[in-house]
C-alpha cells in the first residue's frame, strides 16, 4: 500500500497538492488544529503561511503520478510506494 506523508512543520498551506492530485489524497485543515505545531523557520523566510495545513486523508489512493511533490512549496511530502521506494518533493 502507498504511504503519504506530510512534514507539517513545513506545510505552507499552499494548497497546490490538493489542487493537483487526481485521486483526491489531500484535504486542507485549519492551523488552530495542531496547537503545539511549529512552523519551520526556513520555510518561512520563502514563503507565507497560510491558516492551513495539508493532511493526507487518502493516502492508500495514491497512484505515485508524483504531481504533488513538484508543487509542494514547503517540499514536506514523502511518498513511499508499494516496493518501498521513497519520493521526495522538490519545489520546481
Ligand atoms: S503522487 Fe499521489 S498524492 Fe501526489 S498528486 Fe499523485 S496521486 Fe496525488
Ligand atoms: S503542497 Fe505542500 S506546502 Fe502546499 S499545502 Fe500541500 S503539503 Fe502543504
């Protein structure tokens, strides 16, 4: 089964993983729900954060089109697939 995961000290609420994923993984949450979160420094001297997080509700959907890594401002997405191998966002 894939496995998505998310570094959520780096998520900028950008939003674009969920616009571009055909297989509807994410959904954005609210800030205010992960309290003792800290947002990561370095991310933040390149990019604004938003009032949300990005949570991968449907992570075993995943069908590794690898759309999201490449849209992810905070380069936090980490997707295992079914062999194993782990793909790392970069920021295009
Ligand atoms: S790699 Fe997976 S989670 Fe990312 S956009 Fe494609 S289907 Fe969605
Ligand atoms: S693309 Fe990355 S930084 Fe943007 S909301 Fe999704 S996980 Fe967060």
């Amino acid at each position: 089964m894939v496995q998505v995961d998310i570094e959520l000290s780096k998520c900028t609420g950008c939003a674009h993983c969920r616009d571009v994923c055909p297989v509807n993984v994410f959904e954005l949450k609210p800030r205010d729900q992960f309290p003792d979160l800290t947002d990561d420094a370095t991310v933040g001297a390149k990019f604004q954060f938003r009032g949300e997080k990005s949570v991968a509700v449907n992570g075993p959907e995943c069908i590794v089109c690898e759309a999201c890594l490449f849209e992810c401002e905070g380069e936090c997405i980490i997707i295992t697939d079914d062999e194993g191998h782990v793909h790392n966002s970069t920021y295009k």
